[in-house]
C-alpha cells in the first residue's frame, strides 16, 4: 500500500504573505500544500470581510500565518478574527497540529486564554532569541515585524523569548512563533511596497538596507527554517 499523502493549509491573511520557505520544507517533506487566503489585494483597505474556513480535520498541519492588522483589533477585523480564533481552538482541540507563526500565533494565544495587546516597542528586523529548546527554536537570527505581543496562554509552555517579547511557545501538539521563518528576500519587498517601507523609515530603520540584509542572510535563514519545520513535525506534532 501506499503511504497516504500528508496535507497541509496555510491561512493566508492577506496578499503579500506567501508561504516561502516554511512552505519550501514541507513540500521538501512530501506533503501536499493548500492555501486559502482571507482578505484580497481589492479588500486590503477594507479588510473587515467575511470568510467560510474550511474543514482542519481534512488535514494534517494548519498554518496560519502573519497580518498587518492587530490580533487584538476586533473593531478592525472581527467579522473573521473571532471566527478564526473558534476554529484555530477546535483544530487543537481535535488534534490538528497548528504552527502559528506572528499573528498566527498571537491567535493561538488568544483561543487557549492568553491575551494580545500593542507591545511596548516594534520589533522590525533580524534578531536573536533566547530559547529553552534550541533543538527546536534555535537562537536566530529571525526575522521579525510585528507591533503587538502575545502573554502565554494557560496550559502551554514558552520556549523562547528576548527582552521585547516571547518568541515561542507550544501547547499539545502546536507551536506558536513570534517571528518570520518564511521570509525570503522577494517576501520582504511585498512587504516593503505594500506599506511596510514607510513603517520601516519610522522605526528609525532604512528599508535598503533592511532588504539587502534579507537577501544576504537568506540562505542561512532558508536553513534555520528547515530545521524548525523538522522540529516542528518531528518533536511536537508528531507527524
């Protein structure tokens, strides 16, 4: 017999948010790839729309991933902020391993009781993490470029963090992360062209150099991401 194909569904939350090189591992690991995506290019302005989430149970990993709207702004996107944090809760809850990574893991946080609020400085750039496990969150660099934080929900265990904000946390068989391992150099320059230049210029960053950092690290990064996606399926999904 055959070995029965393994599936993966990456939520993507808007446009500019493909799943680079988290994707590239699985795919690498033999599973199938699906992608559904919340809010379009026509709505980015407007992105409080509505959206039907598929079945988890038909898959082996959910993936949702990171957004340029707060995990914490129902007022903003709450026709599907709420109903994705339901359904992130009953994929856990069913034993479908989720791996949330920035906003998707400030979703995690919220579904199991934690909260997410406007941290107290950005985070935009490459940093190193402090990590409990570095068999599964090695220190870095990782990218980051995020405004909020998540506090750890009841029942799960952090295991990564720095002096701005917790990096890492699993509960059951799922992950959260802070950071961006699916960046690749092109991913940042949608990111840059669709609004995030001027937010780079106010961090007091220039974006040039920003993004030829990105293409410079981005090999070494498409590694350290390999090594987490293996972590990620070997050690805590259990795949």
């Amino acid at each position: 017999m055959s070995e029965k194909t393994r599936r993966a569904l990456f939520v993507q939350h808007d446009h500019v948010s493909p799943t680079g090189a988290v994707g590239e591992r699985l795919r690498e690991r033999g599973f199938e790839i699906d992608e559904v995506q919340i809010v379009t290019a026509a709505d980015f302005a407007n992105p409080n729309v509505t959206f039907a989430f598929p079945d988890s149970g038909g898959y082996d990993v959910v993936i949702p991933m990171g957004a340029p709207w707060g995990a914490w702004d129902d007022a903003c996107i709450g026709n599907w902020l709420t109903p994705e944090i339901a359904w992130l809760r009953a994929a856990v809850e069913a034993d479908v391993p989720v791996l949330g990574i920035c906003f998707g893991g400030q979703l995690l946080a919220r579904a199991f009781g934690g909260t997410v609020a406007p941290a107290r400085r950005a985070e935009i750039g490459w940093t190193a993490v402090h990590s409990d496990e570095p068999k599964i969150v090695a220190a870095g660099p990782w990218f980051q470029f995020h405004y909020d934080s998540w506090s750890v929900p009841p029942g799960a265990v952090e295991i990564a963090r720095n002096s701005s904000a917790s990096q890492a946390f699993t509960i059951g068989r799922s992950l959260a992360v802070q950071f961006h391992p699916e960046l690749t150099g092109a991913m940042l320059q949608g990111w840059l062209t669709e609004g995030g230049r001027a937010k780079v210029l106010a961090d007091g960053q220039d974006p040039d150099a920003l993004l030829a950092h990105t293409f410079a690290e981005e090999a070494a990064a498409r590694r350290r991401t390999a090594d987490l996606v293996d972590a990620f399926l070997d050690r805590i999904a259990l795949i």
